[in-house]
C-alpha cells in the first residue's frame, strides 16, 4: 500500500514538472516573439523617422462678411446665435512635390 502512494506521489510530481517545463518553454517561445516584433517595429518608426518630411508655414486669412437677416413678424421671443465661427484649413499633402 505504502509502494503504491510513493508511486502516485512520483506521478504527479512527473506530472507537475512536465506542465512547468511546457509552460516556460511556450513563455519563451513568446518573449522571443514579442522581441522580434519590437525590433522590426522599432526599425519601421526609425525609418519614418529619417524620412524627409517638408515643414510648411501655411497662414489662414478669412474676412466674414456673412448676415443674418431674421424677418420675425408677430413672433415674439428670442432666438439665440452663436457669435463664433469657425474655420478650418486643410492641406492635401499627396499632391505636395518638394524641389531640392
């Protein structure tokens, strides 16, 4: 009786190193995984980075010169406008060449 709970005492720790090796092998796997993914992510941004990228100075002049005309015959009440307006400048850089 004793032989047998030794053995299934040698069993389970069997069991139990195997389950461990297999885990850390399959951590490795994926830390080697993640630092191949950092290296070739880390090389894509550093070549992005060394790209020449024009700078622009762009200035955005408006004149508003637009009116309300409210005709509130028998209305009575108010109606609220906002004052604020607002504006906004897009540049297509697809269609942007630089001369060198």
């Amino acid at each position: 009786m004793l032989k047998k709970w030794i053995w299934i005492v040698w069993v389970v720790l069997a069991a139990a190193v195997a389950v461990a090796t297999t885990a850390a092998a399959l951590e490795g796997n994926h830390r080697r995984s993640l630092a191949r993914q950092v290296k070739e992510q880390s090389a894509v941004i550093d070549s992005l980075l060394r790209r020449d990228q024009p700078l622009l100075d762009v200035k955005l002049y408006v004149t508003d010169k637009s009116r309300n005309t409210i005709y509130g015959r028998y209305n009575k009440g108010y109606i609220a406008m906002p004052q604020e307006r607002r504006y906004i400048l897009e540049v297509d850089s697809v269609n942007m060449r630089i001369k060198k």
